[in-house]
C-alpha cells in the first residue's frame, strides 16, 4: 500500500478546549486532505493523550506512526525530534519573550525544546512577518528558512449568528463589550480597569471568554466579568452579539480574535503592539497597550459614535474577508509541495 508522502500531528486537533493552537491545528487538519487526498493523511493519538501525556506520544509513538512519509507537518509549536523531515509551526516567541506569564517547568520545557526543534525543520511556518522575525531573532534561525502563512476565518462567524442561545446561557442583558483569549498574564486584561468604569457608566459590559492552561499564569483582579471557556458552537453568537472587542495584549504572533469579530461585524479596539497592527491593517482602532485612559476612549467610541462604527464595521468585513482558511491550506500546501520536489532547500 502506497503510503501519503505528508503526515499531519494532529495531537492539538483532539484537545476539548479550543484556543488558537488547537484552531490552526483542527482546520488544517480537514482542509490540507480535502486539497489532496493522496498527499496527506492525519495522525490522531487517543483523546487522553491531547495535552501533557500526550509529548510521549508525540515523542515516541508519532515517529514510528509516521513511516514511510517524508514530511511530518506539526501545527501547533512542537514536533518529534525523530522521525521524517518536519515542517513545523511556530505561531510566535511569547515564553522567551515574557517568561513571567508561564509556569517554571514550561519555561524549561520550551527553551530546550523549541530552538532544537526549530533548527531541526526543513520548514519553518510563521503567521505573520512580526512571527516570523521574532522567531528568527530569539530561536537564532535564518530568517529565510521561515515562510509566513497567515491563519484564517471560518466561514461560521458572522453578524447573522443567532445571539439569543449565547445571551440566556451566559445571561448578557445588556450590551457588552467583549475580551477573548486565554487566561495569562500578556493578554494584559488589567489595562481594562479603567474601560471597564467608563464602559459600565454607559451601561455596557465587559466579559471575558477564555480558560486557564496548567502552565500559564493568569493575572489575578481584572475588571472583566469572566464567562470561562466558551463552546466552539457558542462562539459566532458570543461575537455577533458583542458591541465591541477589546484586544488589549502586549504580544501577539497573530490575533486570530480580531479577525474573528472583524468578520461577525464587531467593531474592534486592539493593541498596537506585536502582530496586531499587522493583523487589523487599518480596520481597527489601534491604541497603546499602557494606556487606559485611551482604551477607555477607543472603546467609548467604538461603542457609541455610530459614524466610527459603521466605519469600522466596513473596513473590518472587509478585511476578514481576506482571510481565509482555504488560503492558509493552499499555502500550506504549496510550502510543503516544494519541500517534496526539492524546490525549497
């Protein structure tokens, strides 16, 4: 029996909880055989072995799974030392770069592992050019073995997602403004105190979708009412039925949550820091991270100036509409092709 030349790690495609890891990792998971049925086939490990149990099996059992191809594709930061040529995604450098929102042993974990493993690919993919230099600059690889693919939309977001199942779940009676990430520290959710004060004068709320990781340490007494980890299924409502969002974090590879609101109509406030002002273009009000009074002010706005919020709406639409997944699959796909012939070195 042939053997398909591409394995895919589908290890974070498994996991219950979704954040922007298990999204990139579930979608191409789908797409990049829908592309080519003969090129690639999914490597599943059993439900249990999704999170920390799961490195021996990523380690270990993955390699030998993966014989007979000659390329494993890892999505989600990490890969088997052994095995077939990786092409590995690294979505950015955010435990060398804030090593106080992590836990010691992951730090550890990550700083041994991840330049090894970096070095080691045949192919490097980052999301965005700011990914792509922090990569090459903390993991000390060549900027040109590093292709930037940037991450997609799902067609499931949009500003005609029912809201009503979300708002009586979550019990939202008033209109709110809305956070989504997970719980750690460089999400910087304490720059919202001050929004939150001007935004509950307005009668406005500010709720924060996202769980906690093990490993990740999360700032204690934010001003965002937090909803916990919201179900795949719910979130298109949850967004869609936002007045705003509000992206306040200090390092980002991508922002995969602004593209998100921008496609579901959601007018959005983000940093402008890391990749954000490269992921928003200008279809988002940009303000300092360090900043509370002007979050409070861009947010203000974005929830009550009807003109800013038409604008925004348009320009965020738009620019979603850009990206999609089906191109980060054909991107993929052709990253990994010229690895096969031999175009890439």
């Amino acid at each position: 029996m042939t053997v398909a030349p591409v394995a895919i790690d589908a290890r974070a495609a498994v996991r219950r909880e979704v954040g922007g890891v298990e999204r990139v990792a579930r979608e191409m998971a789908v797409r990049l055989p829908a592309l080519h049925p003969e090129r690639y086939r999914v490597l599943r490990p059993p439900a249990p072995l999704a999170h920390r149990a799961g490195h021996a099996w990523e380690q270990l059992v993955l390699p030998v799974a993966a014989r007979g191809s000659s390329v494993l594709y890892c999505p989600a930061n990490l890969a088997p030392f052994a095995g077939p040529r990786t092409a590995l995604v690294i979505n950015d450098a955010a435990a060398i770069r804030h090593p106080e929102s992590y836990s010691r042993s992951y730090l550890r974990w990550q700083q041994a592992v991840l330049p090894r493993l970096a070095r080691r690919a045949r192919l490097v993919i980052a999301p965005s050019e700011f990914s792509r230099r922090e990569i090459a600059e903390t993991l000390d690889i060549a900027p040109e073995r590093i292709v930037v693919v940037a991450h997609g939309v799902s067609e499931r977001f949009s500003p005609e997602a029912a809201t009503n199942r979300v708002r009586a779940a979550f019990g939202l009676d008033r209109p709110y403004v809305l956070v989504v990430g997970t719980r750690i520290a460089r999400k910087n959710l304490h720059a919202l105190a001050d929004p939150a004060r001007r935004l509950a004068e307005l009668g406005f709320d500010l709720v924060a979708a996202g769980s906690g990781r093990g490993y990740m340490k999360a700032e204690a007494g934010t001003s965002a009412r937090a909803l916990g980890y919201v179900p795949e299924e719910m979130l298109p409502g949850l967004y869609a039925g936002a007045s705003a969002l509000a992206m306040p974090s200090v390092y980002e590879g991508f922002g995969l949550p602004c593209l998100e609101a921008m496609a579901s109509g959601v007018p959005v406030v983000a940093a402008a820091r890391a990749a954000l002002p490269e992921t928003c273009g200008d279809a988002a009000l940009l303000v300092d991270p360090d900043d509370g009074v002007a979050i409070a002010d861009a947010l203000v706005r974005a929830v009550t100036d009807e003109a800013t919020r038409a604008t925004l709406r348009a320009a965020g639409l738009a620019r979603a509409a850009t990206f999609t997944w089906e191109r980060t699959a054909r991107l993929t796909d052709q990253a990994i092709a010229d690895l096969l012939d031999g175009s890439r070195p």
